[in-house]
C-alpha cells in the first residue's frame, strides 16, 4: 500500500507556492475580479431596495414588512446563480494551479480564463460529492438513531449509553474520513487522469488518512491561521476605535442612526479598505497555492514514486 511521502510533499508545497507565486496570481486574477464585478452589480441591483426601507425612527411597518420581502425574493433570485457563477469561477482557479503544479502548463501564467472540460467536470464532480456527502450524512445519523432508539425501545441499562456515545463519536470521525478520501485527491485527479477523480481520489487515499490529516494541518490550516493572525494585528486596529465608539453606545443605550453609524465607521473603512485589500492580493494567491499544490504534489509523489512508509 503507497503512503504519501509527507516531508517531500511539505517541502515540494511550500517551494511551489512561493516560487510561482506569480504565475498563481496570474491565474487568480481575473476570475477574482469577475467574480467581484459581479458581486458590485448585484449589490448595485440590490441598493433601490434597501433604500425603500424605511430606517427613521417611526416606520411604517407595513411599508417595510412589504420592502423586506421584496428585498428577499430580488436577493434570492440574484444570488443562486451568483453562487453558481462563483463555483465555476472556484473551478477554473483550482484547474489552473493544479495544471501549474502537476507541470501541465511549465511556462509563466500571466492571464488564465478557462470553460474547459476539466472546469466542468470539476464543477459537476463537486456537485456530485455533494450529494454523496449528504446521503452518507443521512446514512450515518440513521444508525446512530438507531443506536439510541434500541436503548430506549428496550429499556436498556445506563452502561447502554457509552455504546451510544460512541456511535456519536464513530459517526463523525466516519464523516470526516469520507470527506478526506472523497475529495483530497479528487482535482488532481481529475486533471492528470481525465474523468471526474471521485473514485481514484478514494482508492489513493486508503490507508493515507492521517497523512492527509497532517498535511493539510501543516499547508493550509496552519498558514491560513497565520495570516489571519497577522491580518489582526496589522489590519484590524484601523477599525479599532470606530468599533469602540459603537460599543459605548450600546452600553450607553444609544439607539445610532444609519447616518451616525456611517459617520462612525466610514472614514474607518477609508483607511482600512486599501490596506485590507492589499493584503488579501498578496496573501489569496499564496493560500490558494498551498490549498491545491498541497493535494497535486501528494497525487504526484503517491503515483510517480511509489514511496512506501
């Protein structure tokens, strides 16, 4: 049985991550910036309605009981296919690095826009692994129903609740075990081999688990908690004492209006959005890099070494 070669793949992750860290900007970008365009015309769209509510100290209830609900089916309507758009989007990045990293595409990535198979196929084999995860929810909360509907049913002795606590336990480490072999192979897979990678995704993963567990701790858990540690001692402060000037006045019992809240907030937010921005372009293409070299280089060290533990 293949076991992932765990310090190679950590090394291989980070060197690729930080070594073509221009040419994964070159594929994040303009995805991004549709996907942004898109989210600023809906809310565009979506602005008429949030100005018929209306905020002064005595609405008219009926008004924006009418208002809200109108606002509620205008963003139901704008945003399913919005979420749609932005998995395709979310597809076409991951189809991008994993080309980067598994050396299908060698040169430099200045531009990627891409509606290829692959795209689709990952798309659907996403949807797909949906639909299997849930079903394999309802299985696994069936038996622990189960479970718990024998020892009342029959009255069973307390020691009976230990069996039950640990098919509650037994459940959810099954769910997550499902998901690891499920999907942690799966784009790889899918963009070396063709097909949709579910199935090769779950045989590469036997017996492999903890390794993908200790993986993904170490290049995508653990940095993403870094950055966002950094993002808070660097960022955040610019919000700082907007935040605490709208604390004391809920402790105060002061009810702000919008337009002392914007007043509050708004020149926060001038000197905080650059900054947030800035960071996010250069930390995304770095958290993204690792997000999908981290399962490629696994893939190609699993498949291309035949390394053993």
């Amino acid at each position: 049985m293949n076991k992932i070669p765990l310090e190679r793949t950590i090394g291989d992750t980070y060197r690729f991550a930080f070594s073509n860290i221009l040419s994964i900007f070159g594929i994040v970008w303009l995805p991004l910036v549709l996907a942004i365009a898109l989210c600023a015309a809906a809310v565009w769209s979506l602005l008429p309605d949030f100005a018929a509510i209306d905020l002064s100290s005595a609405p008219d209830v009926g008004h924006n009981q009418d208002a809200i609900l109108h606002l509620w089916f205008k963003m139901a309507a704008i945003g399913f296919p919005l979420y749609v758009l932005f998995y395709i989007f979310f597809a076409m990045i991951t189809v991008g690095i994993q080309r980067k990293a598994l050396g299908l595409h060698p040169g430099p990535v200045f531009v990627y826009f891409s509606l290829g198979g692959e795209v689709w196929r990952l798309f659907g084999g996403v949807i797909f692994a949906m639909i299997l995860l849930f079903l394999n929810v309802l299985c696994t909360e069936a038996v622990v129903f189960a479970t718990f509907w024998i020892g009342e049913h029959y009255h069973l002795p307390s020691i009976y609740g230990l069996v039950e606590t640990i098919a509650v336990i037994a459940g959810v480490c099954w769910f997550f075990y499902s998901v690891f072999r499920l999907l942690f192979f799966m784009a790889p897979a899918l963009v070396a081999e063709g097909g949709f990678g579910l199935a090769r995704s779950w045989e590469l993963g036997r017996g492999n688990f903890w390794r993908i567990f200790v993986l993904l701790l170490a290049c995508v858990v653990g940095p993403s908690f870094v950055i966002s540690m950094v993002s808070e001692i660097v960022v955040m402060p610019f919000m700082g004492p907007a935040l605490m000037k709208i604390q004391q006045a809920q402790l105060d019992h002061q009810v702000l209006t919008p337009q002392q809240m914007w007043a509050i907030i708004g020149p926060a937010l001038h000197n905080f959005l650059p900054l947030w921005i800035g960071y996010e372009i250069v930390t995304l293409p770095i958290l993204l890099g690792l997000q999908n070299a981290v399962s490629a280089f696994a893939y190609k060290n699993l498949t291309q070494s035949g390394a053993t533990a």
